[in-house]
C-alpha cells in the first residue's frame, strides 16, 4: 500500500492548508512567536497538547490491547499495515469533532439535536451508550487481572471494585484542568509497548516490510480480525469525548463562556487543535502497532492464538520471552503496568463520552468543569455507567464475547456518527469559515464507506453460517 496519502493527510493536519480556512485571518496580521517562544519550541508544543493526545491515548484501552495482541498473535506480520490504512480515517474523523466542538462551542449530541430529528439522536446514542458500557466493564476487568499479575495476594473482584472507585472519585471531584493533567500523564502508560517491543526483540526488518506491503486473506478468520481493528480503532466514544472536551478546553481558557455563547476562535487556535489531533491519532496507532508485533513476535511464534484479556497477553510473555535474564517477568511487569494505566485513563473516557452524549441529548447542564452540584444528571450518568460497566465483571459475562458485542455496537454506531460528522462539519451555516475543506471531506467520506463496508462485513460474519 502506497505510503502517500497517509503522509499527505498527515502533512495536510499540520500544516493547515484548507482554502476555507485561509480566508480567516489575513497573513499579514497574524501575531508572530516571539523570538525566545521561538527557542522554547519542544515546551510550546507540549502545551498545546490537550484533548488530542487525551483521545488518541484512550482509544488504546485495555480492550484494544486485547484485540491488537489477538491480531498479533493469530495472524503473525500480517496485520500491521492497518494501522498505517486507519492513521488517516481517523485524523479525518477526529479532527473534524475537534473542529466542531471548537466553532461551535457544543458537543456532537448537541448539535445533532438541534439539527435532526430526535429518531435520528436517541438510537445513536443508546448504541453508543451501550458500547460504552460494554467497553468499560471489559476494561475494568482487564485492569483487575492486570494488577493481580503484579500482587497474587489481592483478588480480582476487590481489584475491580476499587479501581472503578478509585476513578469515580478522580473524574467527580478533582478539578478539571488538574484532572486533565493526570489524564495527560497517565497517556504516558502507553510507552510501556514500545518498552515492551524492544524487550521482546522484534525482528524489525521483516516488520517494516509487512507494514509497507499488505498482506491480505480472503477468509472469514482475517476479514473478522480486520473489522475488529477497525471497529477497535475509530470508535464512537472517541468522537463524543473530542469534541465535547475541546468545548471545556476552551471554556478552561476563556474562550467560551460557561453557560455558553459564540467561542472566540482563531486560526492559531484551529492550527493548535489540528496538531494536537494529529500528534494524538498518530501516538495511537504507532502504539496499536508495537501491540501487534508483541503479540506476533511473541504469542503467535509460540502458537498462542487465543487472547481472552490484555492480562492474558501480559500473563503469556513471562515464559516465553528469554532475550536476558529475567527479561520475561520484566516484559509481563511493563506490559500489565501499561494495562493499568492506560486504563485508569480509558474508563473515565468512556464514561465521560456517554454522559456528554445523554446531557446534550436531553440538554442538560454538562461538563468536568462544573462541580458535581452543578451538574448533578451529568455526573449521575457518570457513576452510573462505571458502575454497570463494573457489574459486567459479577455476573458470569464472558470477556470474548463482551469484546465482540463491544465491536458489534462500535461499528454499527460509527457509521452514521461518521455520516453525521462529515455533514455537520462541512454546512456552512454551523461551521462558518471553519467548514471542512477539501482534504477533510475525502477523509471523512472515505471513512464512512470503510466503516460502512466493515459493519456489513461484521453482521454478516455474526449472521451467516
């Protein structure tokens, strides 16, 4: 697969060409970095990191893992090109929720009540508050028998138990911009696969290769394994949480009032988000890809095919990775403390994404950065949906089979999401100036006709024998 429209799309983020966008601000008035801004160059664009790098990180849960390591481990090298085929669909789609949220100054929820039928609002946001459910009891699960890998003595259910109290209590009471600077550094949990790929000693060359070349099979074992990748990466939580997130992140900077209005958006602005986007969706799928080649390089060499849990992959390094003394307990250490931490940061994601949708559904006052009296239905949906998806772990649902009804309601939900997007984004009379560009619109319908294509794949590998 051609590398060009991949870095061309990338290019296009970054650099912020849109002929829409242009007509914004004159050139000649831009304000101009100061000559020492100049000089702190690393430390301005760490700052202008925010609900990007946030969303980008937490689509890596602990689920994903799952599925990644299953990908790795049952199909060997012949799945890491997908990472490289969804890097764009999902800049084009997230940057697109960034960009609404940001001109807009409310969340998708929001704006598909306002300008569509509520037949259309209410079952987009039960599937994705289902999925999300789903996804957060599997998650949490993972998260317990992570740590249990770490301390034998503690039992999983306690485990489980404490850790969705633990985040409960972060996500309600701390405050928001405090809070999204945890949820920042716990994005740093993810480096625990590039460790991990290192440890394992991935054989590079061939790796490289086998992203660069697809290798594709036309059977129903591959064509699952691929829409759960896809499902698994460009998710319906992640658009809600974006573009919901950019609306605090602006109202944490002042550039929207609390109680709403026209935000005070600029093009320095549009460009900040854009490579806070990029840089987050590109953070995402480099991680997914050193999570298939663990699995591949480890699991699948060793004929381990079947991948219950990100614990299960974690459990499963100790004995077979021998690249130095004590190399296999090391790599399922760092491999179970990425697991946790990225889940500490992926659960409040989740649950933070279905409480924005049914807020704004039913227009009720939202956000982090309200305190909980404020907010008290938004913060309500919060707890309530962590503790269903904690529930899941007590009542004898199977993980499988929770991760393939997590995919199911993932891909069936993002594709009219995405339709709904790509529309919103592009109507002049919503976005203004700020409407989706050339660029934005091919990305964006080129991911509803894959994820299109993927739901049907999906249904009919569950329906047809």
């Amino acid at each position: 697969m051609s590398l060009g429209p991949a870095r061309a799309y990338a290019q296009h983020m970054a650099e912020f060409p849109d002929e829409e966008l242009s007509e914004i601000e004159p050139a000649a008035q831009r304000p101009a970095f100061p000559r020492r801004s100049r000089r702190k160059g690393v430390g301005r664009f760490l700052r202008i990191l925010g609900p990007g790098i946030v969303t980008g990180a937490a689509d890596d849960d602990p689920s994903g893992i799952a599925t990644y390591s299953q990908a790795g481990a049952q199909f060997g090298l012949q799945l890491p090109w997908t990472m490289l085929f969804t890097f764009p669909l999902m800049t084009a789609v997230q940057e697109a929720c960034a960009r609404v949220g940001a001109v807009t100054g409310k969340g998708l929820a929001a704006i598909i009540r306002e300008h569509y039928p509520k037949k259309i609002l209410y079952p987009v946001v039960l599937l994705v508050v289902v999925a999300n459910t789903l996804n957060i009891g599997s998650d949490i699960g993972a998260m317990a028998a992570s740590m249990q890998l770490l301390v034998p003595s503690l039992s999983i259910p306690v485990l489980a138990v404490g850790f969705a109290l633990l985040m409960l209590l972060l996500e309600v009471f701390v405050a928001y911009r405090t809070y999204v600077r945890m949820l920042k550094w716990l994005a740093l949990a993810l480096f625990a696969y590039f460790i991990t790929a290192f440890i394992v000693q991935v054989p590079w060359s061939e790796a490289l290769r086998a992203t660069a070349v697809p290798a594709i099979q036309f059977n129903p074992g591959f064509l699952y394994i691929v829409v759960g990748i896809l499902g698994t990466t460009i998710s319906p939580y992640l658009f809600f949480w974006e573009a919901s997130n950019v609306v605090e992140d602006e109202i944490a900077t002042r550039r929207l009032p609390p109680d709403g209005g026209t935000p005070a958006v600029d093009r320095q602005y549009i460009r900040r988000l854009r490579i806070d986007n990029a840089v987050g969706m590109l953070f995402s799928n480099v991680t997914a890809w050193f999570i298939i080649l663990v699995g591949s390089t480890v699991l699948g060499a060793y004929g381990i095919t079947n991948i219950n849990t990100a614990a299960d992959a974690a459990e499963a390094l100790e004995p077979l990775v021998q690249a130095f003394p004590n190399s296999g307990y090391l790599a399922k250490v760092v491999f179970a403390v990425g697991v946790i931490g990225v889940g500490l940061m992926s659960v409040p994601v989740l649950a933070g994404s279905s409480s924005y949708a049914i807020a704004e559904a039913f227009n009720w006052r939202e956000g982090l950065f309200r305190v909980f009296k404020q907010a008290r239905e938004f913060y309500f949906v919060i707890i309530f949906g962590t503790l269903a998806g904690l529930a899941f772990n007590f009542i004898g649902v199977d993980p499988i089979k929770a991760l393939i009804f997590t995919a199911v309601f993932n891909g069936i939900a993002a594709v009219p999401l995405i339709y709904f997007i790509a529309r919103v984004s592009s109507r002049a009379d919503i976005m203004g100036n700020l409407k989706s560009g050339r660029w934005s619109r091919t990305g964006l319908w080129t991911a509803f006709a894959v994820m299109g294509l993927a739901a049907g794949a999906l249904i009919a590998s569950l329906v047809l024998p």
